[in-house]
C-alpha cells in the first residue's frame, strides 16, 4: 500500500500525517503533533524555524521507525504571507518574522503613497491586510533593515522547509500568491511593483506549481531521520487552504466551499481571477489553487467568538463540553439576537460574552441573558455572515450556488451547518474534517500518478470519508437576515 508523508503546519500547531492509498481511498494516521506559535523578543514577535524544523524531522523519524517501506513522497503547506530570508551561502538571516509583529502598523498607507492601492489591487487582485508579504517587506525597507540587504533569496515558509529537505530553492504559486506580489492574470511575479517600491527583486525565486517534484531527501535529513534518500519530495498546494479547497468533494460551478474553524474561509472555484472595483471594494481576495485555479474567497471571523466564549466560561468555573454548548443553544428562542462576527469589538476582548452583550444593547437588541442565547448568538450571526457572503461572492462572480460544501474542523458542529443550511436556504455537504492533509496527500497521489487528475482526487476523498447532507428547513431567516444586514455597519 503506497505511504505518502503531509506535514500541516498551522499557525497553533504543526503535525507529520501518513497517508496510505488503497487503490479507491485513503486513510489517515497522526505520527506527530508538535505546538506552534509566536515566540516574543524586545517588542517583536518570530516564529522559532529551528524548532519546527527539528519537529518535522521528529516526525519523519517516527515513520521510519515503525513501517519498512519508504514513503512515496512528502509534501508540506503552512499558514500564508510569513518567509524567511537567506544569505548569499543559503544561510537562514535570523528567525522569521510572525504575521501579527508590530513593524506593519500604518505601513500600508505609506506604501499606498508610493504605489497607489488601486495598481496593487489590479496586478494582484489580493485583498488589502497589513500582514501580507509585501507590506511585511516594505516596512524592512523603510526602516534599513540589515537582513533585507544581506538577502539573496526569499522563501516563503513551507518552501524554507523544502529547501532544507532537498537543497532545491523555489517558491510553490499557491503560496506566492498569498504575498500580494503575483501578478494573479500572468502568475508571474509582479516585479514592476516590487521595484518601485525598493524591494530587491533578486531574491524572488522561480515558481513551481502544485504537483511538482522539487528533489529527494538529502543524504544528512535521509541518515537523522532513518528514510531513504530516493524518496521524493513534492509542491503540493503549499497554502494550506489551497490544499483544504483541492479536498473538497463535489466542488464545482453551482457550489461554494467554507474551510471552517476559528476562522471561516468562504469561496468559489474560479478558472480565472475576478479583478474589478467591485471586488477590490469588498476586500474579496483571488488566491493561487490547485490545478491553474482561482479561490475567490472572503476572510470571515469563524468559532472565535465561540471558542472565546467558552474560554471565559472555563475561568470562571464552568468546564462546558461542546456538546453541553450546543444542546443548551438548541433548546434557546431562535432569531432573537445577533451580532457581526467580523465587527473589530470581537478581535480580541478580555471578555467575549460581556462583549457581546455590550453589542446588542448598542444596537438596541435584547441582551443574550443566558449561555445557551450566547452560543445560539454567536452560531445563527456565523451563518447569516455565510449569507451576506455568498450573496457577494454570487454577485461578482456571476454564479448561483446551491449547495454549500463545508470542510474542516468546524464541520463536526451540526448545530451551525444546519443552521447555515437554514439561512442560506443552501443544501449544506460537510466533510472531511481534516481537509488540508487528504489534499496535501491528494496532490501527491496525482504527482505521483496513483491519481489522474484532482477530480479523480475529490472523489477518491469522497470515498475515504463520511460526509453529512442538511436541508434548509423552513423559517423567519429572511427578516432575520434583513435585521443582520442592518447592523453590519455598527
């Protein structure tokens, strides 16, 4: 049975998963789990590289040491927009900066100073977030920063992994694209924006596509690791949504997908991008996919008000399990009250339940006076935030969706897919939970010509999991949702 190795590095957690293929589907096994997270020095924050490098190796060791037989190959996607640099010898320049570190406060405006937003948007067709690459970088230049000088390649951080795998430098597209540096019509980097803005365009590697070989282990990682050094290592969707989308099964014109977690990531498979004022307006993004595709898709705040919820609740003494949380919700009024999940009084309060308490009685709604109006709160304003979305990703793509396919972790709550279903008056498929490994390993299988092509994929996927169909049921959703559309500018 054919063995492929996905290391998933999130930006909480990493793991090293097998995947084995049968001939029809695939099975899933955790070999490593490993902590993630930023580490703070002096006002900055970084991720520790080394330390995720000597995890990955951990778990390609743990492979080794329990099947004989090589894997077939491995491939790695991570979180999108952080990269490290390197020296003129390759040399890692200093840890990786982290997303959220300081150095992009108000960078953005000055940077729109010197390339106007609505150029940028054109040749990127990426929506405006302070943490993209290009911002990351520009704000290096602004200050002199030393590495920036001394840099001779940039590599984003699952390519920095594969280089350290094979010796091979490249950037993977679906997660150059991420950087708002690539062209999104010609898939080429952006170089005249890059320039004017003092960024060295040298240190830009070739792209790959998902799929690609990009070498074999090298013999030092082959000998510490106990594997072969014949086994190939493969560009697979790199982002790691772009793996998770590649997923899903039965994604096609009249469908939308949410990649479902603490955030919810809502979208459309597009054959091209979608650049217009319309678009840029609504900070819709066109991101790399698998197989020369588009994802246009909207960032939305997913389980976080949730997640936050229980948090507090957990302090003050009340332990709930997710499934006390959501029998208390299903037996709360339905349609009482609502709150924008993406308004900036959720970003991170010290207390979410107060917080949105606070919300309803500014907006002149009742306040949620019990846990299970809270929790119902927070899941019926998620699914009506998945409506408004859908109705503009129909709006500038064209497109009627009827069904939605929701994938990963946020899948397992039914309570909020049915109630998506409900709102969006949207037949609602879920599955699989661990969307972005069976994707990573997906595109793997095709590399490795176990599979013909990535619908091929989707339904070998199918195949492999249990998925899980909810109805719209009938109710008072389209006044509700006229009451949430009202309290999307509060």
């Amino acid at each position: 049975m054919p063995n492929f190795l996905a290391v998933d590095l999130g930006a909480s957690n990493g793991r090293v998963l097998l995947g084995r293929w049968d001939g029809a589907k695939f099975e899933l096994a955790e070999l490593h789990r490993f902590s993630n997270g930023p580490v703070h020095v002096l006002g900055h924050m970084y991720w520790d590289a080394l330390r995720l490098w000597s995890e990955i190796k951990t778990g390609l060791s743990k492979y080794a040491a329990t099947f004989k037989e090589p894997p077939i190959s491995i491939a790695i996607d991570t979180w999108g927009v952080d990269f490290a640099l390197l020296d003129r010898q390759g040399h890692l320049l200093g840890n990786p900066f982290h997303y959220r570190d300081p150095r992009t406060d108000g960078v953005p405006a000055r940077l729109f100073s010197r390339v106007p937003a609505e150029e940028v948007f054109e040749r990127t067709g990426i929506q405006f977030m302070q943490i993209n690459t290009l911002f990351q970088l520009f704000s290096m230049v602004e200050s002199g920063h030393p590495h920036l000088d001394a840099a001779r390649t940039l590599l984003m951080m699952p390519d920095l992994f594969h280089y350290w795998l094979t010796g091979t430098v490249i950037c993977e597209y679906t997660i150059a694209s991420t950087s708002q540096m690539l062209d999104a019509r010609t898939r080429v980097w952006a170089t005249e924006i890059v320039e004017r803005l003092g960024i060295p365009v040298e240190i830009l590697p070739d792209l790959v596509n998902p799929g690609e070989t990009l070498g074999t282990l090298l013999p030092e990682v082959a000998e510490e690791t106990g594997l072969s050094t014949g086994v190939s290592i493969i560009a697979a969707g790199s982002h790691d949504t772009a793996s998770a989308v590649a997923a899903v099964p039965g994604l096609d014109e009249q469908s939308a997908y949410i990649s479902s977690g603490t955030w919810s990531l809502m979208g459309l498979e597009m054959c091209s991008p979608v650049i217009n004022p319309q678009t840029m307006r609504l900070n819709i993004t066109n991101e790399g996919g698998v197989g020369q595709t588009i994802r246009l898709l909207k960032n939305i705040t997913g389980l976080w008000l949730l997640q936050e919820c229980r948090r507090k609740w957990q302090r003050e003494g009340s332990d709930f399990s997710w499934d006390e949380l959501l029998a208390l919700a299903s037996e709360s009024q339905p349609l009482l009250t609502f709150v924008d999940p993406d308004c900036p009084d959720f970003l991170n309060p010290p207390d979410m339940p107060a917080a949105i308490r606070s919300f309803c009685r500014r907006t002149g709604q009742p306040e949620p006076a019990t846990t299970g109006q809270i929790v119902r709160c927070c899941l019926e304003s998620l699914a009506l935030k998945y409506r408004h979305v859908l109705n503009l990703l129909q709006k500038v793509s064209g497109r009627t969706a009827k069904t939605i396919r929701i994938v990963g972790g946020g899948c397992q709550n039914r309570l909020l897919c049915q109630l998506t279903a409900d709102a969006c008056h949207c037949e609602v498929i879920t599955g699989p939970v661990e969307a972005t490994a069976l994707g990573n390993i997906m595109v793997q299988a095709i590399s490795g010509g176990f599979l013909e092509s990535v619908e091929a994929g989707r339904r070998a996927v199918a195949a492999s999991i249990s998925q899980e169909t909810f109805t719209p049921r009938d109710g008072d959703w389209d006044k509700a949702f006229e009451r949430f559309s009202g309290l999307l500018a509060s």
